[in-house]
C-alpha cells in the first residue's frame, strides 16, 4: 500500500512536465491549494519496464496530485485511469532547460533518466535529451489538441503568477506569491567538470 493519502474527490491533478521545468514549484504551488502532492517515484520503474502499471495506478489512488517522473511518460495512461483529471505541461526555455538538465544530473548514472530518455545521463547526450523533451513537449500537446480544459501549459520561468492555474483548476488565488523552490545551483567548478565530461563523452561517442 502506498503512504499518503487523498484529501479530496476532486479531479487528479497530474504534472507532466519533464524535470527542470519548474515541477518542484509545481508541487508547492499545489500543497499551497490543498492537494495532498506525490513526486517522483524511481521506485516503479522495475515494474513499469514490466508494463505492470499496477504499482503506479495504486500510488495515483493515494494522492490527489503529482509532479516529476515517472507521471509525465504515463500521461496517457493515466488519462484513461483517471477520468476528468486535470494535466499541467510545465515548459522552459529549451536552451535553458537542457543547461539546467546537465548541471542537475551531470554524468551519473539514473534509473529514471534511462527510463525517461534511454540513456542513463545528459552529459554528452544532450541532444538525445532535447530530442526527447521536444517529442514529449510535441506529444501531450497533440494528444490534448481538442481537450483544451483538460491541459495547462505552463512556464513558471516567465510568468511565476498563481492566474492560469488557479484559473485552470477553479481554485482562489493564494494571498501569498506562488513558492518558487530547487533553483539550480550554478557554480563554475561544476559547469566546468561536466562541460569537460560531456565533451569527453561526445567525443567517444562520434
């Protein structure tokens, strides 16, 4: 069974937004109007490269809201498990988003980041990461193309205001700014090791 449980019988609220898009915003924003909030879970990835949704649709029944991976690889699925629910595509800026991506997980091995993008890093694989995101990006935005009440497209990056999503989800706007969190730490130690990795790595692999 899964820990958490669900405040409300209002619509799921999923994120489906790839990491580094301002998800984690995403989730305080959603603590901040009453959604019990699940983020990443790493933890399913065993069963779902089974294709046994199981384990991820009794986490959905847990919670009221979600954010992080593996929700956004699921979207469709979750759709047709959660009639009515609600999906928030958190965007940025591609060339800030791929920076962002590779200052955050560098070049160390993950199990989400293999599922999400089938290599394991982004650190010289930048442009197996951008094609995913943009494909994603692409997806959802085809996929919701004549459901246009059923998807938000937000970019926390250039508008940090709670309107399109408290508007979006019926709620009132929040007396306090909407909680921006997990800003990237850039220092120029880090952005030169992994710059010099990924240009090792991309090297190797031509």
């Amino acid at each position: 069974a899964s820990e958490g449980r669900a405040l409300t019988t209002q619509p799921k609220v999923f994120g489906i937004g790839f990491q580094k898009t301002g998800t984690t915003t995403l989730k305080f924003a959603l603590y901040a109007l009453g959604y019990e909030v699940k983020g990443g879970g790493f933890e399913l990835v065993p069963e779902l490269r089974k294709g046994n949704l199981r384990p991820a649709f009794d986490v959905v029944d847990a919670f009221d809201a979600f954010e992080d991976h593996p929700w956004p690889n699921l979207f469709k699925e979750l759709d047709a498990y959660a009639p009515g629910a609600k999906f928030v595509l958190t965007v940025r800026d591609e060339e800030s988003w791929i920076k962002s991506v590779v200052n955050h997980f560098g070049f160390v091995p993950d199990v989400m980041q293999k599922y999400t993008y089938g290599v394991g890093f982004p650190a010289g694989y930048e442009d197996v990461f951008l094609d995913r995101y943009r494909a994603h990006n692409a997806e959802v935005r085809a996929y919701f193309a004549d459901r246009p009440g059923d998807l938000l497209e937000l970019n926390l990056f250039e508008d940090a205001s709670w309107d399109a999503l408290c508007d979006f989800l019926g709620k009132e706007i929040p007396k306090d700014p909407i909680p921006h969190h997990n800003k990237g730490s850039y220092g120029k130690g880090k952005e030169v090791l992994r710059a010099a990795a990924g240009a090792l790595i991309r090297s190797v692999r031509r």
